[in-house]
C-alpha cells in the first residue's frame, strides 16, 4: 500500500484497514488517475471526475480502471469568509428585511432555520455582492407576529441561546431580539461550534446570558467582524443596529478576508 508520508494521516488509515477486512480508507497518489475533468464548484470545494487507473483492491486483486469522483478544499480560510458573509447578506438582505419592513418579527432565528441550496457554478453573479451559487432562506414559521400586535400570553419560544436576554426577562419579543439572534448566529459561523455547547439549556444559563454571558468569539477573525457581533448581542436593545444597517455592515464585511 502506498502512504501519505503524513504520520497522523497514515496511522488513521492504518485504523480503518485493522478494523474491517472489506471497508477501509486508501492513500491514492495523484498520479494514479488520468483524464481529470472539472465538474462543478461552490464556496467550499471543487469537484472533479477523473480515471482510476489501477482502482481498488477486491479479493487481492486491483479492478481498475474506474470512474471516481474527486473532492478538493480550497481555501478554506478564505472559503469560510465568505460562505458565513454570503449566509448573512442573503439572510439580511432578502429576507429579514422583508419581515421587518413589513412590520412582523421573525421570533425564531438560529442555525437550523437557516436553509441552504445551491444552484449550478455558471449561474453565479457576483454583481451587487448576491453569489447566487448559494442561496441562504429565513423560512418564517407559526412564530412570526406583526410589531404592533404584542401577545401577553406567547411565551418564550425558541432555543435558549438564540433568545434575547429581555425576552428571557419576561419582555415581548420586537425586531432587536431578532437582531441579537443574527449576532449568536454570526458568532457561530465564525467559530463553527454551537452556543454554549457543553451547557445545559437550563434556568442557570438563562440568568448568565441576563447577566451579560455570551458564547466565545473567535479572536482569530477580524476586529471589525467581532464588533459588529458585540453591537448585535448587546444587552441594550435600543444599541443594536436596525436591519437595514446591518444589511449594509455585512454587505461591506464581504470584501473582507477574517
């Protein structure tokens, strides 16, 4: 068998020979494949298809040449900028927005109501920051209510570290909870590790996030993408930016590499 010469990557795959007789993980050289042809592409990985040459071991013989699909990262870094940025623009942007300027309040913004589609590489356009190779929605959901029609008997709804330390005072959700939501999420992007992750949803973390307590921030991105979080999750409603400056905030945070 061929190794990686990577250490830590030859003894995984060590691993996975020892623990099946069947299904295991293989080191290729690229030189094995010929005919590599370009698919398609998105925020994160290029994908190719390519020829086999010698293809994989079946009753201690090789079966190739075979047809396989190939996966390469790019940087990710860079990819990771800008898939969290085009999340958010589109989020802002298309539908946020459309919720509040008609008056409603979303009420239920976090990670897992965020949807994402792709459409084919060919059809992006980059034009007035939309990268249509991503499509990011907001669904709105039984939650959502106008401004104007608080409802005394609504309750909190919601997952706990996504929900506005006013709300989990006893006041009514309004379009800033919605804001302090966007910054939980955009704290998640940047980090890639859920809120308060090795907590308990519980009363105690309720009184902490009421006390000020947010998740980490990731000091490794840049100041002003920390920022605009910190202004998002502030424990003053009134000092969070209004939708149409957050939209523009994340519209600019686009040309940056954080």
């Amino acid at each position: 068998m061929t190794t990686s010469g990577i250490e830590i990557l030859d003894n995984f795959i060590s691993k996975t020979r020892q623990s099946s007789n069947s299904q295991y993980l293989e080191w290729i050289p690229y030189n094995q494949f010929e005919d590599v042809k370009f698919i398609s592409q998105n925020e994160i990985i290029n994908v190719l298809k390519a020829k086999w040459k010698v293809g994989p071991i079946n009753k201690g013989r090789r079966n190739g040449p075979i047809l396989v699909v190939l996966k390469t990262l790019l940087d990710w870094k860079k990819s990771k900028s800008e898939l969290s940025t085009t999340i958010l623009n589109q989020v802002c942007k298309n539908d946020l927005k459309t919720i509040h300027e008609l008056g409603f309040i979303h009420k239920d913004i976090h990670s897992k109501n965020i949807l994402l589609s792709s459409r084919d590489s060919s059809q992006t356009d980059h034009s007035n920051g939309q990268d249509k190779s991503l499509i990011a929605y907001l669904p709105t959901s039984g939650l959502t209510r106008p401004v104007n029609v608080p409802n005394e008997k609504e309750g909190i709804y919601g997952i706990l570290p996504y929900i506005a330390p006013e709300v989990l005072r006893g006041k009514p959700y309004t379009q800033a909870s919605d804001i302090y939501s966007i910054g939980i999420v955009m704290c998640e992007l940047s980090t890639g590790e859920i809120p308060f992750k090795d907590e308990s949803n519980d009363t105690n973390l309720a009184i902490r996030i009421c006390q000020g307590e947010r998740p980490k921030l990731n000091e490794n991105v840049s100041r002003v993408y920390n920022d605009v979080i910190k202004m998002c999750w502030t424990s003053d409603p009134s000092a969070r930016p209004r939708i149409r400056e957050l939209e523009n905030i994340v519209l600019k945070l686009r040309n940056e590499k954080f």
